[in-house]
C-alpha cells in the first residue's frame, strides 16, 4: 500500500526552497579563475584583431617612420601579436584621432563603433610628421594598457560617460549625466501637542474666525449658534442665535467692529458687536452658504455657496456688486486678498478659479484636481497659496497660478488647510487626523490624531476648520465631537530629541 505523502505548510515549503537556492549560490561565483597566460595570450591576439585591426596599421609619413626605429618597451614582450611586416606601417593610434592627453584606450573605455577606412586615411595623411612620432610613442603606451587591463575588461562594469568612435569622423563624446532633482532638507519644526479642549457646542464646530486683537475667537456650529470665547482662558464670553440651519462660516473685521456669519439657511449675517445684534441681511443666494472671507482693504465680502456661485457683496449697502459664476457645482471656499488676483474660489467641480474682481470675471482656471476643493489657504508672507483635496494638497504661484508640487500622503477627504508665517502648513481631514508640513518643501513633521471628547463616537472624529491665532504660537481646530481644541509647540522639543527624519528622496516628476 502507497505511503501517504506527508503534506506541509506553503510556509515551510518556501523556506525550504529558499535554503536550497542559498546553499547553491552561497560559493564565491565571482570569484575570476587563475589565469592560464598561453590561453590569455590567444585571446588577446583575436581580440585585438577582431577589434582594432582597422586602427592597429595606420599609414605614416616616412618622416616619422625614419625618426622612432623602435617603439617604447612596452610593447616588447608582445611580439606574437598580429604585426605588419611591411616597414610602411607602425602602430600609430588606437582611434583615428590622435590620443587626447590622458584619454588611453584601457578597461574603463568603450569603443562603440569602429572608423570607416576613408576617415583613418585623411586624419593619418593629415598628420603633422612632429604629432606622428608623439603619437607613435603615446600609442604604444595605450596599446600597452589594453595588454595589461584586457583580461579585466570583461568583468568590470564599463564607465558612465565612455568615449566613442564616430563613423567617418571618430569625434568623441561624453554623455552628459543629468542629476535627478532632489527634495532639499525641510527647515526644522518643533512638534505641536494638545493644550486645551474646549466644549459648549451641541453640534458639529463648522467654522473659527479670532479677531484681531487676539484677545477671544469666535466659532459657528451645526448647532445654530456663534459662540464667542475668550483666546486665553478658553471661557466662554457670549452665544449669539439667529441662524436657522447650520453656522457654515464666519469672519471678524479687521476694519470695523463687525462679526460676519452665513449658513446652510442661505442667510449671510452682519453683526454689530457693540449690540450683539444683526445690523444687515445679504440676500441673494439661492441654496446654502459655505464660505465668506473678507477683503483685507475694501469694504467688500465675498460669499460662496452650494448654488455654484461666488457673490461680491458691498458690506454698507448690502448690494450684490457682482456675481461670481463659472463653476459647475457647489463652491466650498472663497479667499481673499490685496494682490491680484483678488479673489479665489475653490469647488466641488474640482477646479480652482481665479478672478478679475473689477470685471466680474475668471483670470484662471486650474483643473489639476481629480477631486473636491473643499479648501484654500494664503501664505501670509510668500505670493503662494495651498488647495486641498482629496486627491492631495497643491502649491501654486501667484498670479497666474503656476504649479509649484504636491504634498501627497494624507489619505482622506481634506476640508480645511492653516499655513503660519514659519512654513508650517496644517491639513485637516475628515477622519480626524491633522498633519504637519513643510511648506517649502512639502516635508510630512507630524501627524496628529486627537482622541474624540469622551461620550461621542470614535466616528466623530472629524477636523471641519483650523486656524492660527494672530501671534501664530496657537492652533485652533474646530471638530466633529462637538469641542474645539487648542494646540500649542512643545517648548521642550530640540532637534535632537525631536531630529529631521529626512532622506534626500529622488523627487517623483509630476505632470499635475
């Protein structure tokens, strides 16, 4: 009766194979075989025939003939290589041209092609009598050189840049070796951690604006109201209600004592704070609001809103000066600023649009999302912005909005972007994660997820707005748990305890 074949794990099979592999392979194969001279001598003789025959017998003027009777002694001890009999020819050059200075046909030298018999025949007639006899002598060294360095030619790997031997002309060319561009050391950051969270809200923190004076900020939720808070203290001041729906944005003048508010009920919101009263309405909108930003130098806010339209609204007559239209879905972020263009729009058609806020029009339109501009951040020193994403984070140049890279890596739906005036850039993602960049040059510092407040769902865990303070020392993050948090730098943090894990990655070249 036929034994049962004893039957093992795919694990133990492929360890097995592998030792087999490694016990066959483990012996030294590179190790070269003594060489046998008579064999090696053989071998030079053919290759040198076959090879060089073309460059080993080139004609000379009788000149230079008469005046080098012998060749230098290197050449000795090789007198069973093919020679010519006939006293018109020496060996003369081993290419067409005569031998630059240090250039010796040795291992690290690759003849691509052999010269045609026309171009040996005018470049040796060519031949000063003087250049023919250096040549002869420089020849015979190089010819010694092959003899010597020819038995290791096959099994050194030939240089990068090799000297080749055009056809008819045998000019030389180096290749010119382009180094791959490389990602340039990021600018040291300290870390950032958790120092304070804040809650009061009943729903989703959509929004955060602090004013200028750095003294409170103010946020707007999911569950109608702006509430104001003191920056220091993290209290509580005040809780304006009006909104019928869902805060979804919210801006201080820096111009005058005015809070600005829209929402998902369509209402964009002026508020006086020396009366903690609405003072004007901006109606004109026909579905919910996402974003406002004001302009840094004209009484002018801007709004953008699920109706695939921007609006240009003059804050002390509440006219609707232009209509920003283009886009083609929802438009999630608006953005501001003195420089043209004045204002930038980013939407769920996933396009970036720049305007002519004179005209009304589109400057530019960027397509190079795959998917959702949910947000846009200024740099507030560098004519540069950041869109985000879910497909990745993009810097672009202004005015024209140029390309400047990709910042790849964080993997979600990314709905709100923070840059300070250091170069660090904070992306917030739907999944509650927060990372850290390098703004020059798109280094990943840190990432960060925050616990969700006690009491919520580990799928509340989402990061809706983040802003600096005005010092910039502060980050704020509006979250999906209801709280708002607070981070601040690790004062203890050196580059030592906290160093630059970096490594001078070969940049991938991206078209988009």
């Amino acid at each position: 009766m036929a034994e049962d074949v004893q039957k093992h794990s795919v694990h133990t099979l492929v360890f097995r194979s592998l030792k087999r592999t490694h016990d066959m392979f483990v012996s030294d194969q590179a190790k070269p075989i003594s060489q046998d001279d008579e064999s090696h001598k053989l071998k030079m003789a053919v290759k040198l025939k076959s090879d060089y025959v073309a460059v080993l017998h080139m004609p000379v003027l009788k000149e230079g003939k008469d005046r080098v009777p012998h060749l230098p002694g290197s050449m000795h001890g090789h007198q069973s290589y093919a020679q010519p009999d006939d006293p018109e020819y020496l060996i003369t050059g081993t290419h067409a041209y005569p031998s630059a200075p240090g250039v010796a046909l040795t291992a690290d030298t690759a003849m691509h092609r052999n010269p045609s018999e026309g171009g040996i025949h005018s470049m040796a007639l060519a031949l000063l009598p003087s250049q023919a006899r250096l040549d002869a002598s420089r020849t015979a060294a190089s010819v010694g050189d092959i003899h010597r360095h020819a038995g290791a030619a096959e099994r050194s790997h030939l240089h990068s840049t090799a000297v080749s031997i055009l056809e008819g002309g045998g000019t030389r060319n180096s290749a010119l070796i382009r180094k791959a561009p490389t990602m340039p050391k990021p600018q040291w950051h300290p870390p950032w951690k958790l120092s304070r969270v804040i809650s009061g809200h009943l729903g989703w923190v959509r929004s955060i604006a602090v004013e200028p004076g750095n003294q409170w900020f103010v946020t707007g939720s999911a569950d109608r109201t702006i509430k104001i808070w003191d920056l220091s203290s993290g209290k509580l001041k005040l809780s304006l209600t009006g909104h019928i729906s869902t805060v979804r944005g919210v801006a201080v003048s820096t111009r005058s004592p005015y809070l600005f508010s829209c929402g998902e009920d369509k209402q964009v919101k002026c508020w006086d704070l020396e009366y903690n009263k609405v003072i004007r309405h901006y109606h004109g909108h026909l579905s919910a609001v996402y974003d406002l930003d004001l302009h840094p130098t004209i009484d002018v806010l801007m709004t953008c809103s699920r109706d695939a339209t921007a609006r240009v609204w003059d804050i002390r007559t509440k006219a609707n000066v232009h209509t920003l239209t283009g886009h083609t879905n929802t438009v999630a972020t608006v953005r501001c600023q003195e420089a043209e263009p004045q204002v930038i729009t980013g939407s769920h058609d996933s396009t970036i649009r720049m305007w002519d806020l004179i005209a009304g029009k589109t400057r530019t339109t960027l397509t190079n999302h795959k998917k959702s501009v949910r947000t846009l951040v200024l740099h507030p020193k560098l004519y540069t912005f950041a869109s985000g994403s879910a497909d990745n984070i993009k810097q672009w140049k202004f005015p024209d909005g140029n390309f400047i890279q990709n910042l790849s890596g964080h993997n979600a739906i990314i709905n709100t972007l923070a840059v300070n005036s250091d170069g660090v850039l904070v992306s917030g993602a739907d999944n509650g994660t927060i990372h850290m960049w390098d703004w020059r040059t798109g280094y990943n510092f840190q990432r960060i997820h925050a616990a969700v407040q006690p009491g919520s769902l580990d799928s509340e865990s989402g990061i809706f707005a983040c802003l600096f303070d005005k010092t910039e020392s502060r980050l704020i993050t509006a979250e999906a748990d209801k709280t708002i948090k607070v981070y601040k730098e690790d004062d203890t943090a050196t580059e030592e305890s906290h160093p630059v894990n970096w490594k001078p990655e070969i940049l991938k070249r991206k078209r988009f």
